[in-house]
C-alpha cells in the first residue's frame, strides 16, 4: 500500500474540519531563542496549506526530552513565537496539550485557524511502552477534532518515533503524508534504490557507535566513505595509530576493524584523515596545529593533545571526492564547527556540496545546524533533512512507525 497525500485530503475537503497536524517544532534554543529556525520554516507550508483551505488546524509537537510532565525550559512558546512571526495567519498555543485550554481554544476555531497545543512530551503517555497509555492518549487528542477530523503527519524528524502523537493517533483518524514527509522519503529513497553513482557518504559527528547501523548498511551501497569528526579517531585507532587525548570509543576498535575489512570485500572505500587540527584543550582560544594524522602524539601537546578537527590537507581531498560524485550524503560534522579555529573541515565539505554538480543531501540534526551557523543557505543544497536520527534509520533499512502505520 502507499499513503494518502495531504493533496488527496484537500481535494476531500477541509474547509470547516478539525485537521490535526503532527509538526517538528523541535528547534535548539538559547534561553528563550530559538538558535536555528530550519524545521519551523519546513513546517509551515503545509499548515499554512491547510489553513488557506479552510481548515481548523491542531498542531502536535514536541521539544527536548522532558520527562513526561511540564517543564518551562521546554515549552513550545518559543518555536511558537517564531512560527506567528513567519506565518500569515493567526497562531495560538494552548496552555495544556488536552486540558482545559486546550479544549477551550480548539473549540472557539474559526475556518483556517491555527491552534498549537503545547508540548505532548509533558503528557507522559506520549512515549509510553505501554500500547493502552499512548492509545488513551491519543483518543484524547481525536476527540478534539471532533467527528470529522483527520490527521497528516508532516513531523519527519519524529516518524521513527512509535509515540501517540505519531503512531497510535493514525491508528484512530483517517490519516495522510504530510508534503515534507513525502518529500523526506522520496530523497532517502534516492540513496537506497536506483542511486547515481559514484555514491560517496561523508560521516562525522562525535562517536562511531551512533553511525554503526548506518554504516553496515552501507557496505557494497557506497563507493566511498568519508569518514571525519570525534569518529575519526576510533578510526585511527584501529588501523593501529595513537590518537593522544582525543575522542576515542576503545570498545568499538574491533568493529570498525572488522568494517573496513568487509568494506574492501564489498567494494566501498573508506577515506579516513591523512591530517587533522590537534589543539592543547577543548576551547574556542585553545592553542593547535596540524599534524598528520599518524603522528598525534608527536604535537607539541603530546599526550595530552586533543584532535577537535580534519585537516586542511584532508578536507581539500574530501572535497575532490565530493565533486566527482553524482550522489553525496553528509550526516556530521568534521569537527568542532561551533569553534572558528577547528569549524575548517566542517566548511569545506559544505562548500564542496555547493559547488559539486551531485545530488546533495545533507542529513539534518548537526550538519544542518552547522551549514546554517556557517552561513551557507538551504538553497544552495540538493536536500536538508529535517529528521538527523530519522535519516539515519531510514538509511539502516530499519521500519520506521511513523510511516508504516501511513500505509495501513
């Protein structure tokens, strides 16, 4: 089976129906801010697509992990906030997700007006593993919309998420794909089936046990692996190089030993650094150079030195594998972007997804904040995800729920 599209439930009729909308409103803040406002821009087209159709919108999302209750530093009323500053329609948000407000508010919707419930984290049913707690939860959800509701999951970054407001509401109400879904699923399905080749996938980020999944599922999909970040240096490890005080997952040696003996089996190359930025602490000031990757040890920090970054010579090679790929997936920084000294690895694989004439996909969470904070713009990237671990598991092969239970 293949999900309804939110145009085929447009075409049904909206105008005067309660349609709730699962968003990712899941933005980083500082204090109050909202750092980086990609998912909340990437949210508003459908809402606003239903709202110019007539419909009365109940927005659903989450932020942070609370811990099943309400917790002010995790209230959507900054997300909120920036979402009424973008949207040409009128935005609400309830004080309670299902309480008093909540009922009160949705009830007094007009035609295309925009109702955001607060935080379904702070219910803790939200995420229960109990089936009758989420389910109770999200009849309370439908009976908000009424007896004509319907649901569009348009949250990606929360599809392989088996929650109420994901799962078990699409379970209860007619349901449909939301456009950034679909458009999610038909990228990811361009590097799982019928991809261009040469396919090279630059992987960074802090540890190497959070990309393992992925990884082995690439093996014989991927031509080239380019392989940077904390993760380098478990890497280094195990092809027997000392990496000082840097980020190092000793546990794991063995099976990215193991990986890059099945890789040259499999036909797909791992590139790792051939230099990298070694700095004297973890600190935006801290004192660094570049040494070569097998020779960490031999920096004037000795010992005590800690990798925070690729090198100048392997992000120029990294970025010449970029150009000559036709399909390229970017999930992780080089290194420590948020730092000016050690962000030079993490810029030149963005610019060189820029310039390259490949389908770019930039896998959301850190690699999308990093793009935005280095200055580049949406547009100048084939894709950016939305769904940083939803990416991921879709590229492990694994079921994600949230879209299975579309296709019911």
């Amino acid at each position: 089976m293949t999900s309804h599209t939110l145009n085929e439930l447009i075409a049904e009729g909206v105008r005067g129906r309660y349609i709730l909308v699962r968003s990712d409103l899941n933005v980083p803040l500082d204090g109050s801010t909202v750092t980086d406002d990609g998912r909340i821009k990437a949210s508003l087209p459908v809402i606003e697509k239903l709202s110019d159709a007539g419909a009365r919108v109940l927005v659903t999302a989450h932020l942070g992990r609370p811990k099943g209750s309400p917790e002010a530093k995790y209230s959507l009323k900054p997300a909120v906030a920036r979402l009424a500053e973008l949207a040409p329609f009128k935005v609400q948000l309830a004080d309670d997700t299902v309480g008093g407000s909540a009922k009160e508010l949705a009830a007094s919707l007009g035609d295309g007006d925009v109702l955001v419930l607060e935080n379904v984290r702070f219910d803790a049913r939200e995420t229960s593993k109990d089936d009758a707690e989420r389910g109770a939860f999200a009849d309370e959800l439908v009976a908000l919309t009424g007896d004509n509701g319907a649901f569009v999951d348009d949250a990606f970054g929360a599809v392989h998420r088996k929650h109420a407001s994901v799962y078990d509401i699409a379970t209860k109400l007619p349901s449909y794909q939301g456009d950034l879904v679909h458009t999610e699923v038909e990228v990811l399905r361009k590097l799982t089936t019928d991809t261009q080749r040469p396919y090279v996938v630059v992987l960074g980020g802090s540890k190497v046990s959070d990309k393992l999944a992925v990884i082995d599922n690439l093996l014989g999909k991927a031509d080239t692996i380019l392989v940077g970040g904390g993760m380098l240096f478990t890497f280094l490890a195990a092809v027997g190089h000392k990496v000082a005080g840097s980020l190092l997952e000793a546990d794991q040696i063995p099976v990215v030993q193991d990986y890059l003996k099945r890789a040259s089996d499999a036909g797909t190359a791992f590139v790792i650094p051939t230099d990298v930025v070694v700095a004297s602490r973890f600190a935006a000031d801290a004192e660094h150079e570049v040494v070569a990757a097998d020779a960490i040890e031999d920096s004037s920090f000795g010992a005590s030195g800690i990798g925070l970054d690729i090198g100048p010579v392997s992000a120029a090679a990294f970025a010449e594998q970029i150009k000559a790929a036709k399909t390229v997936f970017w999930n992780g920084p080089m290194g420590v972007f948020e730092f000016e000294a050690f962000s030079g690895g993490t810029r030149a694989i963005a610019q060189a997804l820029t310039e390259t004439p490949a389908f770019t996909v930039v896998g959301g969470g850190d690699s999308a904040a990093a793009v935005r904070t280095l200055g580049f713009a949406d547009s100048q990237f084939g894709h950016i995800s939305t769904g940083g671990g939803a990416s991921l598991e879709y590229l492990e092969g694994k079921d994600l729920p949230g879209l299975s239970v579309l296709d019911r």
